[in-house]
C-alpha cells in the first residue's frame, strides 16, 4: 500500500473520530448552556470540529490522488 494512502486512512480515521467526540462534547450540559447565552461553542469543542474537518478531508484527499502525483508511483 503506498504511504499516501496509509497516511489519508490514517486522518480519515482520526478526523471521524474527533468529530464523534466534538459532537458528543456539544451535546454537554455546559456547552449547551454556553451555546443558549452566546450563540456559540466552548473553544475546545469548536477546535476539535474544525480539527476533525480538515483532518477528514486531507484524509480523502490523499486517499483519491494517484500517489504517482506525489512521487511514490512507478
């Protein structure tokens, strides 16, 4: 398996897991209450959103570019 596509599995797999545990976090009683006063998340679960976002799709992205693109190909 080619290193790009080991590494994009590799931040897929972490981005959904951050976005799992940053949902899970904004369903909390203290995120919620912050949310209802000011319009928005604590600091660390929008960090983690947007955190797992971009690790996701760098994840797909490496996963769709041909690695002969990035080198590792014959």
């Amino acid at each position: 398996m080619a290193p790009n596509r080991v590494l994009g599995v590799m931040l897929l797999v972490a981005g959904c897991i951050l976005l799992a545990l940053a949902y899970q976090q904004s369903q909390s009683i203290a995120d919620q209450t912050k949310h209802v006063f000011t319009g928005e998340f604590r600091d660390r679960t929008t960090i983690m959103l947007i955190g797992g976002a971009v690790s996701a799709v760098v994840g797909i992205v490496a996963l769709l570019v041909p690695s002969r693109r990035l080198g590792y190909g014959h």
